[in-house]
C-alpha cells in the first residue's frame, strides 16, 4: 500500500464522500454520516489535520431550497463533528447553475466544482499551501479542481464512486487518483507512527 505524507488539511466533498447522497438533500433530519466517517474526523483533530468541506448545492439556483437550508444541514454536520470529538474547520458551497431557475443564481460562475473557486477561497482563508493538502470525493470533479492546484486526490467508492471510477482512465489526471472504498479509509493512508493505532481504533477494513 501506498504511503502519503501527513496533509495539513483535508477539503472534502460533502454528499456522498461524508454523508450519504441523498438526492438534493436539504434538511438536517436527513443527514446519514457514512460509516466511519465521524470517527475519521476526531482522528484527524488528533492529528491536527484541518478538515473542509467543499461542495455543489446547485438544488439553490434550481430552486428547490434556499441558502438558509444548505447553511442548516452544514451547521448540523459541524456540530455533529463535534458532538463526536472531531472538527469541521469550514464550509464552502456554490449555489450555483447555469441552467438554474431562481435568476440570482442561474450563470455560469468560477466555483462550481470542477471550477476552482471555492479550492481558491479555502485556500486564501486558510493559508493553505495546496502542495500539502487533499481533496476527496466520489466524483471526478471533485478532485479536479484540487488536482490543478497541486493537491493529492482520493476518489471514494461511496456515493456516486464506483460509476465515477468507470471514467476515470478517461480523466488526464488518473495517475494522480488514488481510490479507497471510503472517506475514513484515508486515513490509513497517511505514513506515520500512529497508523497501527488508528486501524485498531476504527477497525478500517481494506
Ligand atoms: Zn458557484
């Protein structure tokens, strides 16, 4: 198995990578964490290791919900998180779609994912350096805009991972992807003395 450096933080994707991909989730009631996952993020508060969460919530331009609910179920994760001893540093979202319904939001912005923008924002807020941070997710462009800035990338088999992964010789970046069966499973992935700890704490199966 491949060994990568501690990363100084973790922008990961949301729907599908740490809570279940509900379609157009948009109440809190319906926040399922993926297994392992809350246990992942104390581990990674032990480490130092800020996690955010980086995701798509076009559901607001294509009007079936507003910003208030995507700002509810994020700050019921956050909470979450903490209720399990761990941490979600930040969240970012794009509201956006080009094609959506609600006009304040329907144009083609630079944030939604594979755009850039938000892996910009975190990182400027942050005072990330990109060469030292993963991004994760189940879908292709999810990583993309990480892998742009120099990050490493995870694919998830979670969510929509496995018909992602069936693309992924076509993404130019697929040397680049490393594909674990789930969010929590990077964690063992990380080289350092306390792996053999983690494994037994989370029981990761591989
Ligand atoms: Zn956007």
């Amino acid at each position: 198995m491949a060994y990568f450096t501690k990363p100084q933080a973790i922008l990961c994707d949301r729907d599908g990578t740490l809570i279940e991909d509900s379609h157009f989730l948009s109440h809190p009631d319906q926040i399922e964490w993926i297994t392992g996952v809350l246990e992942a993020l104390k581990f990674l508060k032990t480490q130092d290791i800020s996690v955010l969460v980086v995701t798509n919530q076009s559901g607001v331009a294509r009007g079936y919900f507003p910003v208030e609910a995507v700002e509810a179920v994020n700050d019921q994760m956050r909470r979450d998180a903490e209720t399990a001893s761990g941490a979600i540093a930040d969240f970012y979202y794009c509201p956006h779609h080009p094609k959506g319904q609600v006009i304040q939001y329907s144009y083609v912005c630079d944030c939604r994912k594979p755009s850039p923008g938000l892996f910009i924002q975190a990182i400027a807020h942050h005072s990330l350096d990109p060469t030292r941070c993963w991004a994760i997710g189940d879908r292709l462009r999810d990583l993309e805009p990480g892998l742009q800035l120099g990050m490493k990338a995870f694919l998830v088999k979670t969510g929509y991972g496995i018909q992602e992964q069936q693309d992924l010789s076509k993404s130019p970046f697929s040397e680049q992807i490393t594909v674990v069966s789930s969010m929590p499973e990077i964690i063992n992935l990380i080289s350092n003395e306390s792996n053999s700890q983690q494994s037994k704490m989370l029981n990761v199966t591989h």
